[in-house]
C-alpha cells in the first residue's frame, strides 16, 4: 500500500510539473526581471554588479523544478498511504476509491488551502530575506494547527455521528473546523511584503512596485499545481488501491491483510 502510495504521489508530481513548467516559468521570470531592473534603479549610477548563480536558470527551470516537485509528491504520497490505511477500517459506507478521493480532498484543503488563504507563496522579488526564518515558522505553526484541527474535526463527527446523524454531524465538525482554523489564522501575525513604488527624495516615482497581475498569476498558478498534485494522487491511488483490495464490504481487513 505504501509502495503503491509513492507512486500516486510520483505521478501527481509528474503531471504537476508538467502543468508548472510551462505556465509558471514565464510568470517566475517577469518576476526575476522586476527584481533586477529595481536594483538597478537602486543604485545611483544604475549599474548592478549580479552575483555568481550556483545554478543558471534552465537549470532552476528544468532539473531543479521537476526534482522539487517529484520529492514533495513522493513525500506526501507515502504518508498518504498510510492515511488511508488508518481510516479504511473506521469508513463505513465509503468505497475503497472513495474513501482514496475523499482523503486526497480533505489532505489538499488542510495540508495547503488553509495555510495558502493567509500565507500565500510569493514570486521572486516579494518578500524580505531577513523575515523569511519567522514567515516560514508562522506558515508551518498554521499548516501543523489545520492538520490536528481536522483530526480533531474527524473525531467530533464520528462523535456526533451517533447522537445527531452522519450528514449533520459532519455539517457541524466542519464548522468547528472553519472556525477554529480562521481564529488561529487571524491571531497570527499578517505578512504584507510586496514591494511598492521606488521613489527618490523629491517623491517621484523611478521604478513601479510589483505588478499585481505577476503576483495574482504566481499564486494561481501555485494553487493549481497543487491541484493536480493532490487531485492525482487521490485518483491513481484510488485505482491501484482499488485492484488491490476489490471493492468488497470488508475493506477494512482487505487493508489490514495488504499491509
């Protein structure tokens, strides 16, 4: 199960950088040439002297973005697996290929939708480097509270599952889950770092800020790659998973047998 985990996320990871590569690279590089056309207006003989690159751009573009993207996916595959090992068992009325698509839903909304609606990722040329240690640990602080608020919100619906119905006790965690993860967010600090327009000491403008259409495609494009990454994974899981253990009413001690 594990195995068949590693290679859902390894084919999520295939066709995620299949859709980053040519969609988001464009995008990255109008970033990187904002960056650099502002240093320059920084300095005030507009010369910049650009530092040694350990890697060029293609290769960033390229080796670099597809190894990344093939990590992270094998990395969540795994766990995925297991996931779906632990909840088979308790998933009463859910279908092998169901319950495959459910986990890859709920694992997408917690693991990135949530930390995603406050700390966003940001191209290159937004952001400072001397803030970057403490918005990653926010970031990570929000990703670790969304994941055990979930667990928790599974754990309220199958308790209320018995007193008020499935259907209206999965209604209420998820409303506990909104609502303890947006008053989490809102007490986290804000992270506003996208440069604005450079001035010189008469208040004129000499160089734009950011170009908000470069920032909103990053994101968009950020979020769909992370789509088709957790989209993938719940559905070619769900067909490997599926001829491994049938669809048959003892999925539980199907898995446990597998594993």
């Amino acid at each position: 199960m594990i195995a068949r985990g590693v290679l859902s996320g390894a084919i999520g990871a295939l066709l995620a950088f299949l859709c980053a590569r040519p969609c988001a690279e464009p995008v990255i590089g109008r970033a990187i040439a904002f960056e650099d056309g502002r240093t320059d207006a920084e300095n005030a003989h507009g010369v910049h002297e650009h530092g040694a690159e350990l890697f060029t751009r293609e290769v960033q573009a390229n080796a670099g973005l597809g190894f990344g993207v093939l990590i992270f996916g094998v990395a969540m595959g795994a766990p995925f697996a297991v996931l779906f090992c632990v909840a088979a068992p308790r998933a009463r009325g859910v279908g092998t290929r169901g319950l495959s698509v459910l986990l890859a839903a709920a694992a997408f909304g917690a693991v990135y939708l949530v930390p995603f609606v406050k700390y966003p990722p940001n191209p290159p040329a937004v952001g400072q480097s001397d803030t970057i240690g403490a918005r990653t640990g926010w970031y990570l602080v929000l990703l670790l509270a969304s994941v055990v608020l979930a667990i928790a919100a599974v754990w309220l619906a199958r308790r209320l599952a018995t007193r008020v119905g499935r259907w209206n006790g999965s209604l209420v965690a998820a409303g506990a889950y909104l609502v303890a993860t947006a008053v989490v967010a809102v007490l986290l600090p804000s992270v506003d770092e996208t440069p604005g327009p450079l001035r010189d000491n008469s208040g004129a403008i000499v160089y734009p800020g950011f170009p908000a259409d470069v920032l909103y495609e990053f994101r968009l494009l950020s979020l769909a790659t992370q789509l088709v990454l957790w989209a993938t994974i719940g559905l070619v899981f769900a067909t490997l998973a599926g001829r491994l253990l049938g669809e048959r009413p003892s999925a539980g001690r199907a898995v446990s047998d597998a594993v």
